[in-house]
C-alpha cells in the first residue's frame, strides 16, 4: 500500500514542521511546496494520485487540530480553504477563535486527567479572562457560545456535557455513559458537591437575591404569613433564573432538577440574606423593615404585670427572647462599634503616614549628619597637615619665612571652618534628637491605637457572633409557618 506510506509520510512531515498554532490558511503555496519536495522519493503506485494523498493527508491533520478545510488544485499548485468557525464572519474573527483555541489546548492533559478522576473541572476568572479578550471584537452577546462551543472541540463535550459561566468562573464535567434516567440525574447532581462549584452558585444567587429585595420581591410590605405563602416560590424563581443564565444549553427538566437542589441547600442561607436586608433597612429607619420585624419580634405582652405569650417568640438556646427593642439595641451597638472600628482605622493610617514622613526626617538627617562628620574629619585631617608643616618650617626657617605666614594663615581659614562645622555638627545632633523624638511620639501614638482597635476588633468579634445567631434564629423563624398560641 504505497498510498498509505506516503500519506503516513505526509503526516509525518506535518507533525515534525507544525503543531496546534498553525492557523491553515498560513500553510501557503512556499509551505505545500517543501511538503511535496519532503515526499517527492517516495514512491506511489500506478494509477494513484500524489496530489489526492496529499489532500487527504492535509485534512485530516486539521481535523485533528480541530480545524475543517477544504484542499484544492489551482494551475497545477494546491491551494488550502479553511472553514470559519462557528460565530465567525470573517477571518479576523475565525483567527481569534483559533487563538482561544490555542489557550484551550494548553490545559487538554489536565482536563483529560479530570475525565479519569470524574472531577468537575474549573477555569479560574484570570484564565476565563483571557479567553473572552482572545474574542475582543466579537459582540458581548456571542462570547459565552463560542466558547461553550470552542471547549466542546477541544474537549470533545457532547450535549449532555455541562457547561457553566459562573462567578467569573467556567465550569464544565464529561458524564461517563449511565444506563438510565435515575443514574443520569444522580451523575448530574455530583456537581454540586464540588466546593468550588457550591461557593461560586451560592454568590450568583445571593447577588441576584440582594437585587430582587429593592425591585421583583418587595417583601417589606408583606406581613408574615403573606411572607411564609410567597418567599419559596420567589426563591425558586431567583435560583432557576441564574441556573438558565449560567449553564449553557440546559434543558428546562435540567434546570429544574438543579433549582430543586439548590433551593434545598441554599433555603437557610437565602432567609438569613433576608434577615441582613431587614435588620439593615431597621437601622435606616425604614418604616416598612420596623413594621415587617415586630411581625415576628413582638410575641408577648404585659397583662396585668404579667408576660403573657401569644406566639413562637424568636429565642436562643439559652432561652434568651429576642423582642424588637433588644435586637434594635443589639443592631445599633454593632453599627456604633463599626463606625468605632472604621474611624480608628483611619487614625491609624494618618498615624502611619506620620511615621513614615518621621522616618524620612530622619534618614536624611542622618545622611546630613555623615556628611557633616565627614567634613569635620577631612578638616581635622588639613589641620593636623598644616600644623606638622609649620613645625617643619619654624624648625628650619625661622619666624619670617613668607611660606610659613601663608601656612598660619591656611590654619586660621581651616579652624575658622571646623568652628563653623562643630555649630552644624551640635545643631544636627539636635535635629537628629528631635526627629527620633516625633518619631518615638507618633509610634508611641500608633501602638495605644493599636491596643485601642485589637480591644474594639474583640468587641466586634463577639458582637458579630451574636449578630450572626440574631440572624440565624430571625431566618429559623422566617421559614416557619407563624401561628398564635
């Protein structure tokens, strides 16, 4: 079979010249040409096409770096076409999806590793960055399909394959062959046991749950049982919404087996979402939020100096009962400890910008100070020269020599600039003292701020704890069915 080794030649020569960078249509007329000049010693047999080897040849290895192309003979030269992408208009566009494509293949090992393992694999917001600016002049609207479309090539997702834009993040996991329904659902939801995956749902919905509060689910004008008939429908709803807009071609009996599961492990945070918005609209002094918490705060009176129970009151473990003036207290303590906390914050970065300016005065009144000693040295040097120099010359010269005038006088300007130097060296020695002194003050200052903002951090720490159990007992209460003793 002569065609077969010559078109195993070909591949051959390709996979040696080229790999997954090269975008087809760049294998030009030079580039076939040293191609057939590569093959032109091998043989073929009669009546076998050299040019259909290579065509065949040529189509394959781009199949098999996911590109389609079609190869053609033009005045005896071949010539190679290349499909666009799906999404792409033109060729600028269809070699920005091979550029994304080039990203993609980059993690193929780690992806076909998570395959054995039966992992669901995620792109973190820097990689899922760097694909969307690989597609930076195609519209918004279209960068998730191609993408979608793009990890499915390369990963070889099928249909059933889920793929998910979440939180800035892509997720998608390969489904290994399930015999039926039931095992297909199980498989399906093995996802939302992955942390990752759980924590990045859990901030879409939480997002989109803050936004419903001030639009689609005004609550506030609820009473508590009107609360208790609508809050899981508006639930659902919310997670459903980001489940669609998230995974990529789900089916709607998809989505709904997804919304169900994670409206069963999302339920208990959602109403604490609830109980954040109320308590801080509370603190706003929004008459609807007062009105909406003493719904559930306000479960007893005082009858004849009696407390008389009318309804599930809201109560720690300790059997602490939470009236709305306690919690009201509880909430405006933790306001004014923030605000405490926040205000020496800000001292504290005053304080170290002191401290920073203070230790710059500082190192340049050292370097002064160097100079300044150095200076004193060099003069101290010329003095002990001049006056050895004028030993010398009184020793053999006498007192009228005019060269050992010249050397007095040389010695009067020299302890005439040391005298000048020693002022500078003594007011130096004072800036150096004052400047280690501001310095001393504003650390001095800094550490009891420090002291005064760990105490505060501790005060908060056990004020959010309760803070947080406030929350959790309110959203306990919220899902309950209220009813009167």
């Amino acid at each position: 079979m002569a065609e077969v080794n010559i078109y195993t030649r070909i591949l051959d020569y390709m996979c040696e010249n080229y790999d997954y960078s090269l975008y087809a249509t760049d294998l030009d007329t030079r580039s076939i040409s040293l191609l057939q000049r590569s093959i032109a010693s091998v043989p073929i047999q009669a009546g076998e096409s050299r040019n259909y080897a290579i065509k065949t040849a040529l189509q394959d290895f781009f199949n098999a770096i996911f590109q389609k192309i079609f190869v053609y003979e033009d005045e005896d030269r071949l010539k190679i076409v290349k499909y666009f992408d799906k999404g792409a208009q033109n060729e600028e566009q269809d070699k920005q999806i091979h550029a994304l494509r080039l990203e993609l293949v980059k993690y193929k090992n780690e992806v076909e590793l998570s395959y054995k393992k039966n992992f669901l694999y995620m792109f973190d917001q820097a990689s899922r960055r760097r694909f969307e600016i690989a597609l930076l002049y195609f519209p918004h609207e279209s960068i998730k399909d191609i993408i979608r479309d793009q990890i499915g090539i390369v990963y070889d997702l099928e249909n059933r394959d889920i793929v998910v834009f979440l939180n800035a993040k892509i997720f998608f996991k390969k489904f290994t062959t399930v015999v039926h329904s039931e095992v297909e659902k199980k498989h399906k939801l093995e996802i939302l046991d992955d942390k990752r995956f759980i924590d990045a749902l859990w901030l879409e919905i939480k997002t989109q749950l803050n936004k419903s509060f001030n639009s689609g689910f005004e609550f506030l004008k609820y009473d508590e049982k009107n609360f208790y008939e609508k809050y899981p429908q508006k639930f659902f709803s919310i997670i459903i919404r980001v489940i669609k807009s998230a995974f990529v071609n789900i089916s709607e009996e998809d989505a709904v087996q997804y919304a169900n599961a994670a409206f069963k492990n999302y339920l208990q945070k959602m109403l604490k979402e609830v109980a954040h918005f109320v308590f801080h609209e509370v603190l706003e002094n929004k008459l609807k939020a007062i009105r909406f918490l003493k719904f559930y705060s306000e479960s007893t009176k005082i009858i004849n100096n009696k407390m008389k129970l009318e309804k599930k009151p809201m109560m720690d473990e300790s059997g602490k009962i939470y009236r709305y003036q306690n919690i009201l207290t509880l909430l405006r303590q933790k306001e004014l400890l923030t605000s405490k906390i926040t205000h020496k914050k800000i001292e504290l970065k005053n304080l170290q910008q002191k401290i920073k300016k203070s230790l710059l005065v500082v190192q340049r009144s050292e370097d002064e100070m160097d100079k300044i000693q150095k200076r004193r040295f060099e003069l101290l040097l010329a003095i002990e020269k001049v006056e050895d120099e004028i030993a010398l010359y009184e020793k053999v010269s006498g007192h009228n020599n005019l060269s050992l005038d010249r050397l007095e006088f040389s010695k009067r300007d020299l302890l005439e600039a040391f005298k000048q130097v020693e002022v500078r060296f003594r007011t130096q020695i004072n800036i150096i003292n004052n400047a280690h002194d501001e310095l001393e003050k504003w650390e001095e200052k800094r550490h009891q701020k420090n002291i005064l903002k760990l105490e505060q951090d501790d005060e908060y720490l056990e004020l959010e704890k309760k803070y947080n159990m406030l929350c959790e007992i309110f959203a306990t209460v919220l899902s309950k069915e209220p009813f009167a003793f």
